[in-house]
C-alpha cells in the first residue's frame, strides 16, 4: 500500500465539524458521527484527493474493506439483533467516505434514511470520552488488519 497520499491528507470541515475521532486505522480515519441517535460510524481514507472508490489503489481499496468489515463486527457485537446501512454517497461532501451505522426499528428515521432526517441531537462529552474509550479499546484488540 502506498502511503505518500496521506502525509497530505486532510479531512473535509464538514466532517471534521460533525464527527468525533475514534482512531487512525492503517488505511483510514475512523469517525463517529456525533448523534446521540444513532451508532454511526464513518471511514475516511487518508488518501489525498480521493473522490471515488476508484481513485483508491487495488490493496487500498482490500484494506478498506478489511477496515470496513471490521467496524461492522464490532457494531454489530453492541447490537446483534439491529441491522447495518451503508452508504458512500459524496454529493454534498466530495471527498470519500463510507457511512456504517446500525439502525433499528424504533430509530427517529426507521425505516428511511438518516442523512437529512433532522438535526443531529450532540453527545455528551461524557458519551463522546466514551465512545472514543470503546473504540481505541476494541482497536487495541486487533493484531493485524491483513
């Protein structure tokens, strides 16, 4: 994996306003989106310039997917019963990203999207320390993303 892009990374303001830091995984930056409603995670590959899945090389692209399934095993463990959405839209933030959230049927949007529902209800910063605490534990955890 060539990792010259992501000396120059830099993550969109929008994202950076909305979100939470989790961790730095080896491909990308893990988020969590910061809505109280909903188990909302969000991964940025820290590739400069990269618009599309495509513009990620082909063991870029596995190591997203290694990263990507990891995020699901780890939702889905807090929440076995709830079900996983995906989403890599881009049209209103161009640089890539992949939303992973669990949903659930008493969710405020359930059964249709989040992404423009209602206004985002912020964690706590009790919820936010958290939340940062879980991930980096859960991260810990992980010997090897191959």
């Amino acid at each position: 994996m060539n990792t010259a892009g992501y000396s120059k990374f830099k993550l969109d303001k929008r994202l950076e306003q909305d979100t939470l830091l989790l961790a730095e995984l080896p491909l990308c930056r893990l988020l969590r989106m910061n809505d109280a409603r909903y188990n909302w995670c969000i991964l940025v590959p820290r590739v400069d310039g990269c618009v599309e899945l495509l513009d990620l090389t082909d063991a870029e692209r596995q190591q997203l997917y290694r990263e990507l399934e990891w995020v699901c095993h780890v939702l889905k463990h807090q929440q076995p019963e709830d079900k996983l959405n995906f989403g890599a839209l881009g049209n209103v933030v161009r640089q890539f990203h992949w939303h992973v959230l669990l949903r659930h049927q008493d969710d405020p949007a359930w059964p249709g999207p989040v992404w423009g529902h209602s206004p985002a209800q912020p964690l706590s910063a009790t919820e936010q320390q958290q939340q940062r605490l879980f991930w980096q534990q859960q991260f810990s955890l992980v010997e090897d993303f191959s």
